[in-house]
C-alpha cells in the first residue's frame, strides 16, 4: 500500500510507488534521481518539518514537503 512521502517516518527506508507531479515540477522531482523504483530514506526534518532531508544512495537531498506530497512510496 503506497502513500505520501510526507507520512514516512524517520530513518525508516521506502521505495518510490510514483510521482504524480505533472509538468515543471514533475521534470524537476526526477531531474533529483526521484524516480519510481528508487529506494530513499528519510534522514531529518527541519524543526517546523519543511523542508525534508531524504537519503538516496550515496546522495542526500532537500525536499519542500510541497514537493514531496507528489511522490507515492511504499516501507520496506
């Protein structure tokens, strides 16, 4: 069962179900690595929980939670 990258908890490992973002935003989401099948971690929160740190193979990236409530994963 797949949902929001926003809802996945620290340190806890998910890969991407899908990215419904469309147009710009969704080239930009994938230009990052983001694409389905890849496996990510979350590995910090700023303190008001925007933005989002996730580890993607040996990369860490931020990501605006606007951002990330495009992207569908399913936990390991």
């Amino acid at each position: 069962m797949s949902f929001n990258l926003r809802s996945l908890p620290m340190d806890k490992d998910a890969t991407i179900d899908r990215i419904t973002a469309q147009g710009e935003l969704g080239r930009r989401i994938r230009d990052m690595g983001l694409v389905p099948g890849m496996t990510i971690k979350v590995i910090g929160k700023a303190p008001l929980r925007d933005p989002v740190a996730l580890r993607i193979g040996g990369s860490t990236i931020s990501l605006r939670n606007s951002e990330a409530d495009y992207i569908e994963v399913e936990a390991l």
